[in-house]
C-alpha cells in the first residue's frame, strides 16, 4: 500500500472536523487532542480524493504528499455565462487546416486531470494527435481501407441510411474525420469502476473548456467504430494492456462561426412527488434490465 502521507499542522487546525465529516471513505477521526488523524484502517479505505485537503477552511491539511499552498482558490463564477457556454456549444464538422498552438493543446491537456470518475479510479488514458500531418495519414489509412471494403461488398441495402455517407467516401469526402487535423482517444482500464462513464464525462469537460478557449470539437461515433474495427489504430495510439478505446473526439480550429443558441425540443421532465413501490414480477424485472417499460 502506498503511503498516504496525512499531514495536520496544529497550529493552523481549528479543529472544526470538515475534513472528517466530507471523508467518503470514513478513513478520518479525531486523535485524543481533537486533531484529524487516520482511523483503523482508514489509510486502506482511502480514495486519494483530496477532499480534505479541499474543504479544509485555513489549509491545515496535507495529504498525499499535496501542499494546500499549491491549491488554487475557489472562485464565484457567473452562472449565465456558464449556461450560455452549455447552450452555445456545437458539434464542429468545419475546421481550418492548421495545427493548435502547443499552448492551447497543453491547457486542454491539463484541465482534464480534473475531470471526475467513479470511485476516483484515476487512471484513464489520452492519447493525442496534435500534428495536422500526423492526422492527415490516419485519415488516409483509415479512408482507403473502408473504400476497398465497400467497392467489394454490396452496401446500399444494409446500410440502408448510411448509404449515402458510404457513396460521400467513395467520392474522397472525408465522412469520417470531417478534416479536422487534431483528435483525442480516450481509454480506461477494462476493471474500472465505471467502465461506460468515465470516458464520456472526460469528453463533456473536454468539449465544453475547449469552445470556451475557441476551439472546435465533434464527437465521432465512425471514428470509434474504427478504432474498433482496425486494432492497428489502437496500437498506434499507444494504448496501455488492459485498456479500451472508449471514444473519440475530433478537434481543431473552428472554420465556421456560430452566432446563436439553437432552440431545442424539450426533454420530458417528472417530478416525483410519492413513493409507493411496487412489487415486480421476474418477467418485469428482466424486460426493464432490456430497457423495456413496465406498461
């Protein structure tokens, strides 16, 4: 077990015990002097969340090996400039043909250690393509080997709607990467927690700070299923033993402008005023595990 390394200075603790009633884990208690300490076995429960070290009102938690000095504080921030940063974002599919300044790139970079996972499994894997050339010749890789598999295989009747983004490649549009000349792969552990959320709350963060910085980004579902389809692609991108390709999001500098929030159809909302559960039968149960409804 690593060394969690708790640290309390005494003569800043006011002990109000914050640190211990936030702890998840239970790990915290108070020692005989009613200074935060450790509880039995509480350094094996921990979850490294730092959450302690957070809600510490005069920074007199360590942990982890983590200075509160090099926290930043927390600031109030406008709640309509943040919605309106929620309503304005867009799936980009127009990009100039130019890398990102390695700044910007590493800023995106950064903001992502910050993204939440279940159980503070820590441990998902990016891997960027910030190299416009770089992404030229996986888009020419991944293009040319989807047109030879159409031109040998009859497609119009089972790919049905799709068929009309098939004839778009076999012309040399690029359907799939949409030109964009940078993209990220996110990966997580086969055994984490949350194998399905992680990746996606990665990605929402990623997306929404990057149009705040006036970058473009596009979720790309095709380019996913190509990461599935052709391995190669995986190995490229240096993913770890015990990974999976989770999803993909394209980016790059915006060559179309925006100029308002769309108006979107609103999605059923219910407020659950009673509860007086109902028993199910094992029919029931199993067409809701499917997805079904009970009615």
């Amino acid at each position: 077990m690593a060394e969690k390394n708790l640290c309390i200075d005494k003569e800043k603790c006011i002990h109000c015990g914050l640190c211990i009633k936030d702890c998840i884990a239970y790990s915290l208690e108070f020692d005989e002097n009613n200074v935060p300490k450790f509880a039995q076995g509480g350094e094996d429960r921990c979850i490294q969340c730092q959450h302690c070290l957070s809600v510490c009102p005069v920074g007199a938690v360590s942990i982890l090996g983590k200075n509160p000095e090099n926290s930043e504080p927390l600031y109030a921030q406008n709640p309509d400039m943040i919605l309106n940063l929620i309503k304005s974002r867009r799936s980009f599919r127009h990009y100039k043909q130019e890398n990102l300044s390695p700044e910007i790139v590493q800023k995106l970079k950064d903001m992502l250690n910050w993204t939440p996972t279940g159980c503070n499994f820590h441990k998902l894997h990016f891997a960027f393509v910030e190299d416009k050339a770089v992404m030229d010749k996986i888009r020419d890789y991944v293009n040319t080997k989807i047109i030879n598999i159409i031109k040998k295989v009859p497609y119009h009747k089972a790919a049905k709607k799709f068929a009309h983004y098939l004839d778009a490649m076999v012309a040399g549009e690029d359907v799939i990467f949409r030109k964009a000349p940078n993209m990220v792969v996110v990966s997580v552990p086969l055994n984490a927690p949350c194998v399905s959320e992680d990746p996606v709350i990665a990605l929402s963060y990623f997306e929404l700070y990057a149009q705040s910085l006036g970058v473009a980004t596009c979720w790309c579902g095709f380019a996913q299923l190509c990461m599935q389809l052709f391995p190669e692609l995986g190995i490229q991108m240096n993913i770890p033993e015990g990974y999976k390709p989770a999803y993909v999001m394209l980016f790059g500098p915006a060559d179309i402008k925006y100029s308002r929030t769309t108006q979107p159809e609103p999605f059923e909302f219910y407020t659950v005023d009673k509860f007086e559960p109902q028993k199910t039968d094992f029919l029931k149960r199993v067409k809701y595990y499917l997805g079904g409804m009970f009615r």
